[in-house]
C-alpha cells in the first residue's frame, strides 16, 4: 500500500457571490442583478500527505485553509483538479470516505448537545459499527491520555469550552480513522487547556499513527505538535517544507519583552540558534533594571509576512 494518504493535484474552488450594493436601493438592485464576482477561495494548490504525519495548515483569514479541508473531507467538491484521500475521490465517496476520517471544526460541536458524552461514544460506536473489544481499548487509551472521568458523565451542554473540545477530539478520534481533521481546535482555549489538547494529539498521532491535519493561528500549536508545514495565502501554496527548514532560514520564533525600572517596555527577537534568552537578559541587566519579562511566540502571520519579505518559496 502506497505511504500517501492524501493527494491533490491542481486543486482549485471558486465561490460565485453577488456583488452586494449599498443601501435599500442598493438591495432591491441585488434582486436582479447579475452582477457576480468569483471569490478563487483555493487556487491551483497541490500537495502530498503521508500516513503518520501531523501537518500544520496555515494561513491568514481567508487564506482558504476550511476550504481545502471542507474539500478532503467531501462537503465541498472542487472547481477543478484531482483530490484522492486513500485512493477514493472524496466527493464522490462521501460515505466511505467518511468512514476512514474524523473531524473536528473547532467551537462547532458535532456531540448530541443534551446527551452524556459517554452516550454519545455509544451512539458513535453504533454508527461506525467499532468493535466491542477496540471500543474498549480506545476508552483505555483515551483513560491513559486525558482525565476522563469529570466528562464522560456530563452532557455536552454543560461543559465548559475546554471540555467539549476535548470531547469532540475524543469523538473524532473514537472510530480509529485514518486521518483526522482539526480546523482550529485550540481557538479561545486558555494556555493550559491549550497544552492539553496539545499533548491529546500527539498521544493518539503516536499511538495510533493517525494522518493529522492541523489549521491553526497559534504558531505554539505548530512548534508543538507538527513537523511540517504548508501555508497557503489567498488561496495559493506558498511554502510546503519542515518547519525546521523555516527555522533555520528566519531563525527565531521568539520575541523577549522585558519591563524596565521605568516601567517602559523593550523588545528584542531572540534568534534561538545563535543567543540563548539567559544571555539576552543578563546583558541587559548590566545596564538596566528589568521588573518583569515577557516570552511572545511570533504568529503564524508574523511567520508568513517573513516568507514574503524573504523571497522564500516552497
Ligand atoms: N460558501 C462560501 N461562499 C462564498 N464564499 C466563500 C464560501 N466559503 C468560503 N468562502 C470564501 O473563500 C475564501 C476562503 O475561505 P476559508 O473559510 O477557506 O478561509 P480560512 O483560511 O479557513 O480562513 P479563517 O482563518 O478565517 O478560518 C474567503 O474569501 C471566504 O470568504
Ligand atoms: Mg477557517
């Protein structure tokens, strides 16, 4: 069996939206107009995915990252081009793709919103036809990962943000797919919350050697969990390489704030490879006093605006 789990070639989706004009007048206009525009929400992008790996989907809003995800997972079909997500043609398969995917669309739920999450495993188990005993050693590793127990009794409804991603994480994952989809699943989750879902992901990438496709803004979520990247930006491929590659051609990732006995704040971009933090803040401290520091993480459009002004492609 061939090691490419994922393949696009030439894929490209174009939306058709109205022209929209202004006011009441601008409305009634809208009735009849045939006045359209084509959005290409994702342009001539092709890419190779293969099995095991966790891949970082970046790019600004609008880049067309839910696009191209809403295309491997067969909601939407493309314009153009040729998808196969192990060998089948998503759109065209969509009941059996969906058997051999997971998907998590962050801050939309796909649980029984008033059901016990553990019902709703039950449900899932029924519909995916999973065996009794793989059930079962799933809950175990799910128990080995994660603490299960404050959950499992608790209705979707009732958990906080946190605990419902967490739980549709676990749903996703429940079936044993092939490959997983997470579009945004640490979004408005707080840094512990983030760590743990962080740390979920990996487990199950490890253990169950699941293809994970990750769109993210938190560039933390991708030093984290993913060792290659592919951005896209106005619905282009851009850069498709490690992400050790983009390090070693931008160098740092961080940027050190510190506080001074003024109270005024200085910035200084830490490059990693050649000066440690320490030594940044002991230099500093020579000259100055520091009261408080701060460690920024650059962001995933810090990181696309470098490629831009770096001339570096994929
Ligand atoms: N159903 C639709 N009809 C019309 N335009 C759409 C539709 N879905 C997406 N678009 C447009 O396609 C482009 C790409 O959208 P998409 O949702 O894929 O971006 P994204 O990279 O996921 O952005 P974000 O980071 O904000 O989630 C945007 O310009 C968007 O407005
Ligand atoms: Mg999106």
């Amino acid at each position: 069996m061939s090691n490419e789990v994922i393949v696009m070639k030439n894929i490209s989706k174009q939306f058709k939206v109205l022209n929209r004009h202004e006011g009441l007048k601008g409305s009634i206009q809208d009735l009849f107009s045939r006045d359209y525009k084509i959005i290409k929400a994702v342009d001539d992008v092709s890419l190779t995915v293969n099995k095991g790996e966790i891949i970082g989907y970046l790019g600004p809003n609008g880049a067309g990252k839910s696009t191209t995800i809403k295309i491997m997972t067969g909601v939407l079909e493309p314009s153009a081009g040729e998808i196969f997500v192990d060998g089948r043609m998503p759109y065209k398969d969509r009941t059996a793709n969906s058997e051999n995917i997971g998907v998590v669309f962050g801050q939309r739920s796909q649980l029984w919103w008033n059901l016990p999450l553990i019902e709703s495993f039950n449900l899932l188990r029924n519909i995916y036809l999973v065996p009794e005993k793989d059930y079962r050693n799933m809950l175990e590793l799910y128990r080995s990962l994660v603490d299960l127990e404050p959950i499992l009794h608790k209705p979707v409804r009732q958990m906080s943000l946190g605990q419902r991603t967490l739980s549709d994480i676990l749903a996703a994952f429940l079936h044993n797919p092939g490959i997983v989809f997470l579009d945004e699943p640490t979004i408005g989750l707080d840094v512990s919350m983030k760590a743990r879902i962080r740390e979920l992901i990996r487990g199950l990438n490890e253990v169950k050697g699941t293809t994970v496709i990750l769109t993210t803004h938190d560039m933390g979520d991708v030093d984290a969990l993913c060792k290659r990247i592919i951005i896209i930006d106005k619905g282009r491929k851009i850069y498709d390489n490690d992400i050790e590659h983009l390090k070693s051609y931008f160098g740092s990732y961080r940027t050190l704030r510190m506080r001074l006995g003024d109270d005024s704040w200085v910035e200084q971009v830490i490059d990693e490879k050649k000066t440690d933090v320490m030594h940044v803040m002991q230099e500093m401290q020579k000259e100055h006093k520091i009261k408080d520091i701060q460690l920024q993480e650059i962001s995933t459009e810090e990181v696309i605006r470098k490629i831009y002004e770096g001339g570096e492609s994929a």
